[in-house]
C-alpha cells in the first residue's frame, strides 16, 4: 500500500434497509469482514440508546488486515424499535500503528441521516493530531482495565455518568499500546452491552449496566509496582519513556499482552539502574525463553542490539561474559562477542580475567581476543590488583612491558610477584621485579622461587646486598644453596669487583670450586674496580686463595692484582677475618715453615707455583728484592729457614 493510501480512511455507513445492512461505503470488503463488520454496527444485545446516547466498538477485520471503529447512534426517525445509526472507520494497520493519540480518530465520526448515504461513499482524510474534544480519562477505570486485561482476564467497567470519560479511559489505554497489541484490542463502550448471537467477536473490554461491577476474582496486579506506572501512563496519553520503551520492545513479543506487565516490570528495573544487572537480564531471558521473543530487549540488555540510542542500558561488560560463558539460553554469536570486546575497558580486565579462570573450557575460544583487548587498555592499576589473575597479568606484563617498573614492582603484592616469577622463570619480566622480590620475605617459599629464577634473582640479591637491603631469609637460601646455583652465569653479569666480593661473600664461594684462576682473570679484565675497605682486602685474599690453590698460566695474573691490594694487612697482621681465613685455611703447610707464619707460606706456595708454571717476569711484577726472588724461583731448605731471621721480604 502506498504512502498515499495510507493517509485516508475508508468508511461505511450501516442502517435499518429492511433489515441493519450496510448503506454506504467507500470500499468493498471481504465477505467474512463484511459479515462481521454489520453484526457488530448492529445494536448490542440488552442495550437501550436514548437520543443523544451513542456508544464505540472496535474490533480487527481479519481477512482484510484493517481495523473498524465503529460509533453508533440510535436511529428514532425508524418506524422499527431498535434500529440503528453506525458509521464505521475502516483504519488500515499501518495508519493506526501511526497515531500516537487514537482518540483523534473519532473527529472523524459523522452521526448519519436517511438522506447522507452519498456521504460515507468516499474515504476521508486522516484526522490532524490532538484535535478531538474527549473528556479526561477516569483513573480509577483505567487502573481497573489495566489490571484485568494484562492479567488476561475478561474487562467488564462500571459505566460512568459522563459517557466521553469512559470512552476516554478505553482509548488512553489503546492509544498506549504498541502496533501487535492495538490491532487486536477489541471493545465496546455500550452500557450493559451482550455479544449479539451473530457476532463472532468476543470483546477484551465491555461496560456493566452496574454501577458496582463484581470480578469473580480480583488480579493480585492492583497492587503491583507496574500497574501504578502504566496507570500514570495511559493517563498522560501522549509519547512517554515508557510508551518508547513499550513500542519498541513489545513489537516482537510472541504473547504481548501477557508480557505487558513484566516489560513494564524491566522498564522500571531500568530506570532505577544506570546498567542492568545480571538478575534482571537472567529474569528477561526466564520470562521470555523462545530465543525469538523479546529478541530486540535481549540483544538491547545484552548491548549486542546494535540499536544507536538503546533505549535500556546494557549489561555491564563482566556480567555479560558471565552470560556468554554459563550459557543462560541467550543466542550470542561470535560477531557480538568481538563487538563487545571492543568496549573492554581497563575496569572491566579484573572481574572479566576472574570468570575465565573460573570457566576455563567455555570461555576458551574468546580468551585469546580478550587478552589482547585487555594488553590493550590496561593501565597500571590493573596490573596493581591483587584480583587479577597470574596468568592474565603475565600475559599483559609480556605485551606491555611498559607497565612494569620498579615502582609497579614494588606495589604488587608477595603473591603477585611470586606468580610472576614462577610463570616466567629467568627472562626480562622476572628482571624487572627481582629486586623487589629479594627484599620480601618469603619464608619457606623463597627456595622454589630461588630455583623458579636462580639466575636472576641472586643476580638482584647481590645487587641489593651491596645496599644493605636483602632480606635476612634471601641470604640464607642463597647461602644454603650455593652449590646448586650457576655460580659461573652469575658471575658473567656482574660488572665490578664489588659486585663480585659480594657475590663471594654471599654465594659462598669457595677458592677450590669453579671458576679458576683463568675465569677470575677474564671476568677481572673487564670489570671496574671499586671495591674498598675491608671488603676489598678479603676479596683480594680470596682471589690470592684461587691463584695458589687452582695452579695455572692465569695465576700469576691473579697474584700481581691481588697481592699487592693485601700486603699491608698481611704485614701488620691486620687482615680482616674473612681474608685471614681464606689464606691460613686454604694455603698449603710448609714442613720448612712455621705453620702460623702467613707470609712464609705466601711466599713458598709462589715457589710452587713458580716451578709447576714459571713465569719469567714474575719477581718483576711483583717488586720483589734478591732474595725473595731467589725464594721464588728455588724455595728454601731447612738450613735456610733456620738462619733466616726475616719475615717477609718485600720492599
């Protein structure tokens, strides 16, 4: 039907010819609607009309897919009792679904007389808006109809003393009913009016002849929270929030005016809350379980509706995974779970990263999107909370590194930096919070993360014991532990010799164990020297230690940085204890010696070296006077060490 059709209404006159038959008309129907169409103009059963009384009827002409409003009048210029006067409107559907105000249709109406037939012959243009002169609605009768009708029982109203208020009531509340709902809405507003044997129509709404009309049962809806807004409502009889969210969410309701009251119930839910929660979407989705009803509500509450200006707010982000992962009967395709993706957001990683790990197998397939949503828009607090998943914040902290610092490091929780150095093992993640970690104290729990990161983590525990701030308990795993840790690989990060008398002091090292004189020359030949105090004079000694006890070409290198660095405190017998323990416990014993005298067994263990590795610069480099080299180079026999009256021989 064109636009153009639409805009006018079709008409017909029925009167008494001999019979109530139809006069005149401006279209030719179907003959069941024509049938229909003259029982229900005729004068309803048990009806009485005075001149000037006149009452509506409306009722659905199914084979032609129109609506009659009929007004009728009685007919006294007829010699027969009972006749009557109807002029029907025949309303096209789409022209009623177009009326926000269907009482402007009974402007319309023309009350008929024997002479008028050429009158109603022809269609009439559509009525302005709000031009009809209706009375108020009566409250207390639309709050009665309401009730009884969305409770799908039978309406019968206590007839008014103003006629025009009950008209009204009736059109206020078909004027709030969406399209599927007003082409079926059928009623009469006839005074103790009865179905007439013809007629097949059975009205949704009638008029008693009583003023005090008993139900056979009285809805439990008078009460309810919906009635009163739907009430306030069909009173206002014009474009509402209610009535917007009515049109637009009932028009795919399979049973519309049974579900009126809970979609009112869900408006009212939506109102009060700036974003449904999960129970009102699960109650949605129990009220209407068909997946094709209320199909535009769900996808509207579940924000897949791709609706512009939604007229419900959506489900927040969380809770609709948790309706995607507990499949709660709602038809999500991939394309609305990616759409929703998109408006992740950093607030939403938590509760969202949770019911994943809580609902692993479903939520499998859409892990993977989420994670790089989530690496995406997370920010510092989120990889801070103490909620959020190992598993996830690994997953974020590898895309983002960016959001892992010393200050990040420091905020997470034992438990967060405990998960991340299990999970990643020795790598850059683990780098970064490893000096955090050592200055936590983990109990017994440190030796596993030890071994989860031996490498970096001994690595930070001897950077921050050199500024006094490892944990008690971290140093004595590392203590405990040394023989399992790759004491080698450690010491190739370090970078100065401070960082390697730590290491030493730390780990434990001892001078017969890996590395040897050949790996202590390299890792010194690259190093910065900055050792100081006492901590320098052990060091030293140690390395004197690994040059005599581990013989080799390399030793000789150790022995000229080292042993200068000690000769003072060996001189004045003021090693530290450290140094004094290496060189008296770890030195070769003499016979031609006193086994106290630490300088004699110096200088006699540089013999031994001397004879398994000469070096033919040695007692050079090592500024040493005639007779010490001579030492050097041959020992001493008894007789020597009998008449020798020094101790120590160097300059």
């Amino acid at each position: 039907m064109s636009a153009q059709e639409t805009d006018r209404i079709d008409q017909a006159l029925f009167g008494y010819a001999d019979g109530h038959r139809l006069i005149a008309g401006s279209t030719k129907l179907p003959s069941r609607d024509h049938y229909q169409l003259s029982a229900a103009s005729d004068l309803a059963s048990g009806v009485t009309l005075k001149v000037g009384d006149s009452y509506l009827t409306g009722l659905p002409l199914g084979e032609s897919k129109r609506y009659a409003l009929i007004r009728t009048w009685p007919a006294t210029e007829m010699p027969r009792p009972g006749c009557v006067w109807s002029h029907a409107l025949i309303i096209d559907f789409r022209a009623l679904s177009a009326r926000t105000d269907l009482s402007d249709f009974l402007a319309l109406f023309r009350q008929p007389s024997p002479d008028d037939g050429r009158l109603y012959s022809k269609p009439l243009e559509t009525p302005p808006s709000n031009q009809s002169l209706q009375a108020t609605p009566d409250e207390d009768t639309v709050r009665t109809a309401l009730s009884f009708y969305y409770s799908m029982k039978p309406v019968v109203l206590a007839p008014l003393k103003q006629a025009g208020r009950l008209e009204s009531s009736i059109l206020a509340i078909w004027s709030q009913q969406w399209p599927k709902l007003r082409i079926g809405f059928t009623f009469r507003s006839a005074i103790g009016g009865d179905r007439r044997r013809s007629e097949t129509t059975a009205f949704d709404v009638q008029v008693s002849s009583s003023p005090d009309p008993l139900p056979l049962e009285e809805p439990e809806s008078l009460s309810h929270n919906w009635l009163r807004v739907a009430v306030e409502d069909a009173m206002a009889n014009t474009v509402t929030p209610l009535r917007r969210f009515l049109w637009r969410y009932g028009r795919d309701l399979s049973a519309p005016r049974k579900s009126f009251p809970r979609l009112v119930e869900t408006f009212l839910e939506a109102e009060i809350e700036s974003k449904l929660s999960i129970t009102t979407v699960r109650n949605i989705f129990a009220a209407f379980p068909d997946p094709q009803d209320a199909a535009a509500l769900k996808r509207d509450a579940l924000g897949i509706g791709g609706t512009t200006f939604p007229l419900i707010p959506q489900l927040s982000l969380p809770e609709f995974f948790e309706i995607v992962a507990r499949d709660d009967g709602a038809e999500i395709t991939a394309s609305d779970v990616e759409a929703r993706i998109n408006h992740v957001n950093a607030t939403d990683i938590v509760p969202i990263s949770q019911l994943i790990e809580a609902n692993k197998d479903l939520m499998l397939q859409w892990s993977g999107v989420l994670y790089a949503r989530f690496a995406d828009v997370a920010d510092r607090s989120t990889v801070l909370d103490d909620r959020l998943p190992a598993t996830v914040r690994s997953t974020i902290l590898r895309a983002r590194p960016d959001l892992l610092d010393n200050e990040v490091a420091v905020g997470l929780s034992n438990g967060a930096l405990r998960e991340l150095v299990v999970l990643h093992g020795d790598d850059e993640m683990t780098r970064r919070v490893a000096t955090t970690v050592v200055t936590r104290d983990y109990g017994y729990e440190a030796e596993k993360l030890l071994f989860a990161a031996p490498l970096d983590l001994t690595c930070s525990a001897i950077a921050v014991a050199r500024q006094g701030d490892l944990e008690r308990s971290w140093a004595q795993v590392i203590s405990r532990n040394a023989s399992r840790l790759p004491v080698q690989n450690i010491l190739s990060r370090l970078q100065t010799t401070a960082d390697f008398a730590t290491a030493v002091s730390l780990i434990r090292i001892s001078p017969r164990s890996r590395p040897g004189s050949t790996e202590w020359s390299n890792l010194l030949e690259r190093s910065e020297d900055n050792v100081a105090g006492d901590a320098r004079i052990s060091f030293y000694a140690f390395l004197l230690t690994v040059a005599l006890v581990q013989e080799s070409d390399a030793s000789w290198k150790l022995v000229a940085r080292s042993l200068p660095a000690i000769h003072e405190a060996v001189m004045k017998s003021s090693l530290p204890e450290i140094a004094y323990g290496y060189l008296n416990n770890e030195l070769p014993r003499f016979s031609t010696a006193h086994y106290w005298d630490l300088n004699k067994r110096i200088l006699l263990s540089l013999a031994t070296l001397r004879q398994h590795f000469p070096s033919g610069d040695a007692a050079a480099a090592l500024n040493l006077n005639s007779d010490d080299t001579y030492v050097l180079n041959h020992g001493l026999d008894e007789e020597q060490e009998r008449s020798r009256t020094k101790l120590w021989w160097f300059k």
